[in-house]
C-alpha cells in the first residue's frame, strides 16, 4: 500500500508516494534534505544566488557518490568473504580426508 511522505525544500513542500516501509521512505527524504541543507550552507557563503536546480543536483551527486562508495566496498567485502569461505572449506576438506 503506497503512503505519503512530505519534505520541506527551499520552503516549498513536496509529496510523494513510498511503496516502502513509511520509516525508510522518511529518512530517505531526510537524507535529502539535510544534504541539501548542507550544500546551501556552503554555496551561500560564497555566492548569494545559487540556483536551486544546482543545489539539488549536487546534493543528489553526494548521495549518490556515497551509494557507490558504499557498494563498492560491500561489493569487495563479499567477494573477500567468498574467498575466505572457499578457503576455509577446502582446507576443511583436506583435514577431513586425512
């Protein structure tokens, strides 16, 4: 069942369906948010107008920057643990063949 989530960006509220669990859904969104509050924290102190558009498309490159960043490390974490595991095994192996 979808539910509805809202965020506040930029003073303007934003609402969307979340097929998820309600909870994710929410921080999701305030991940969002709190990234783009980030942004315009530190673009604010260098320039007065920044676009919003640019705001949120560098907020969404961080976030998905970090995504990768993420996955990649689980991605080689996983194939350490499959060699190690195949290792473990063949080495049990031989001790059970002895």
């Amino acid at each position: 069942m979808e539910q509805l989530v809202t965020i506040e960006l930029f003073g303007q509220s934003y609402t969307f369906g979340a097929e998820t669990e309600i909870s994710k859904a929410e921080e999701v969104a305030d991940l969002l948010v709190k990234e783009v509050a980030r942004i315009e924290g530190q673009l604010s102190a260098r320039s007065s107008t920044v676009p919003r558009q640019t705001i949120l498309i560098l907020a969404a490159l961080n976030i998905a920057g970090e995504n990768y960043e993420l996955k990649k490390k689980y991605s080689e974490r996983l194939k350490n643990i499959s060699e190690r595991s195949a290792n473990l095994i063949q080495a049990i192996d031989m001790c059970l063949q002895s």
